[in-house]
C-alpha cells in the first residue's frame, strides 16, 4: 500500500490522535498503547504518526502535529529511523513469534541513539502467537524507562486479556462507508460516490485499500464474477476453469464479489423473486465464506471455487445442463 504523507487529515482518526495529544502534553502516556483501528482504516499510519510526533523536533505547537519535512519525520516514514523498531509477521509466516520479541525486548533495553524515546511499533498485533504474546507480557510488566510500545490491531480480542489489560487503547471515532467515501472522494476530486461505495463493499470498508485500488478494473472485476455466476446457475459455466482461473487471480476480490452477488440474490428471494432456492443461495453462501477465511492460507484455493461454484450450477434444473453432461 501507498505509505500516506504524515500530514494527511484521516477525521477518523482524529479522536484518537487528540487523545494521545493530550496524555503526552499532561505526563500521562504509559509504556503501551494499542491502537484499535480495524485493517485499511488507518492503524499503521496512525503507528508512524505517533512515532513521528514524539522524534520530530518541529511539531506544530498549535496543532500539534509533527511537520512531515524534518529529518526525523522523513527518517521515520522511510523505516531509517534507528530509535523506531517494527516487529511484524516475517515473510511467509502468518505469526509474529517469541524470538522477534525477544530481540526486540532487547533492543528496548537498550539507550536509544538520539537519548530521547524508543518507540517499538507491532503490527498486525493479532499476529503474536502464544509465546510471543507472553514474551511481550513481560516487557509490559517491566517497562523499560522510556520506550513506548505501540500495538496495532482491528481484532483487539485476539489478544490474551493480559496483554490488552497493560495498554492504554486509542480507538478512532465513529467510522462509516458514507464518511469513508466523503474522504475518498475529497482525496480523488471528481470521483463517484457510487464507485467509492462499490469498491468499499468488495475490499470491505477499508478506505485506505480502496484509495490504492484501481476502481474501474475493480467494477470490471465484479460485473465478470457476476456474469460467471449466472452463467454457473445456468449451467453454462466451465467450472473447473473458472475455479482455475480465480484461485491464481484476485481470489479475495473475487470471493468477496461472489459473498456480494449471493447476499443480493438471497435479498431478492425475500423480496419474492424467486431464481435458485433459497437453501441452495445459503448452502453456496457458506462455502464462499469458508473460502474467504482461506485467503491466506496455503489451503487448495481453486478448489475452494469450485465448491461454490459447483454448489450454484448443481442447483435444480442446471446439474441436466452441466457442461460436458
Ligand atoms: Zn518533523
């Protein structure tokens, strides 16, 4: 994703911004924050702000907000800031583990190089497995001096109630698609607020994700899934080459539209029209869920399709009229 210029206005972070403000000018800033911003909202952005307003030397006194030029801010967005240390899921690995914390327990027991703050930043904090999360406890549990730990994370639950018990939570203001697309839209002047709210609703709401995404090849995507799916309820789809194609490509984007399509067409069943049943939209709306948990997962992803897929053409009436049947 595109880093942001550290002086982007995201309002909905503004709240949790202004509280840190405050317990930083008061003396009232602990050892750890958790940042609670759900993913493509902001929550690493929100990571490097706060890093940048403790190093930069230039902070607006009056709005408080680092500079975004200095050395040190610049430092900190290219990651050559020697005081800011990140911890996140190495390559490959979906987990942070014990031995990144431990190193990085180290390195916050060291003196920092500039004789100001450490700030360590980890993130997707959800990602510590068990050992990490409990090597990271006693770091918490025995602070060192003056280093500040940020933990991002939008499943703050999937974090041991030990850990979340030792951070002060930063949490954004009320968040909404309509406030999403009002920013997008002040960010890309001239865009549609239709584009925006489609967009938003195959990536999920992340706006951050949907200001990277290139939203008219996104619509072609979707109007293509849907295409295949009706062409699937038909019984006029290849299947197997369908599947093939979308578990190499974009099998997120393409799941998502597929979850979309299907709560549009079990909408329509309630609204009395009546295409496939019921029990088949529901039966082929849970594989597609399953498959999205399988994302990230090693897991056969072409065979995931298929299962959709094949739950839709094998609805009544398509299974006579399978391709090759
Ligand atoms: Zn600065």
């Amino acid at each position: 994703m595109t880093a942001l210029p550290l002086d982007v206005d995201l309002p909905w972070l503004r709240p949790a911004q202004d509280s840190f403000n405050a317990a930083l000018t008061s003396g009232r800033l602990g050892h750890a924050l958790l940042l609670q911003v759900s993913p493509g909202q902001g929550g690493q952005w929100l990571a490097l702000w706060i890093a940048a307003r403790l190093f930069c030397r230039k902070v607006d006194p009056l709005r408080q907000q680092p500079c975004g030029i200095c050395l040190d801010c610049r430092r900190v967005m290219s990651g050559e800031q020697p005081d800011l240390l990140r911890v996140q899921p190495i390559e490959d690995s979906k987990e942070i583990r014990v031995d990144q914390v431990r190193e990085l327990s180290a390195e916050l027991a060291l003196t920092s190089h500039a004789g100001g703050r450490k700030v360590a930043i980890v993130s997707p904090a959800e990602r510590l497995n068990r050992n990490a999360a409990n090597a990271l406890l006693k770091t918490l549990e025995e602070p060192s001096g003056s280093a500040l730990l940020l933990l991002v994370t939008g499943e703050p639950s999937r974090l041991p109630a030990t850990v979340r018990s030792r951070c002060t939570r930063l949490r954004p203001g009320p968040t909404s698609d309509d406030r999403f697309v009002s920013w997008l839209q002040a960010q890309r002047p001239g865009s549609s607020a239709a584009d925006w709210h489609a967009a938003l609703g195959v990536l999920g709401s992340q706006p951050l994700a949907a200001l990277d995404t290139d939203i008219a090849a996104l619509g072609g995507l979707r109007r293509d899934t849907e295409r295949a799916l009706e062409d699937a309820m038909r019984g006029t789809l290849d299947v197997v080459e369908t599947a093939d194609r979308w578990g190499k490509d974009d099998y997120a984007l393409r799941v998502a539209c597929v979850e979309l399509w299907l709560i549009d067409r079990l909408r329509d069943w309630g609204h009395g029209k009546r295409g496939a049943s019921s029990k088949t939209l529901f039966e082929a709306l849970d594989h597609a869920r399953e498959a999205r948990q399988w994302a990230e997962s090693p897991v056969n992803k072409p065979l995931a399709i298929e299962r959709v897929l094949w739950r839709l053409a094998t609805a009544q009436g398509a299974a006579a009229r399978r391709p090759g049947s």
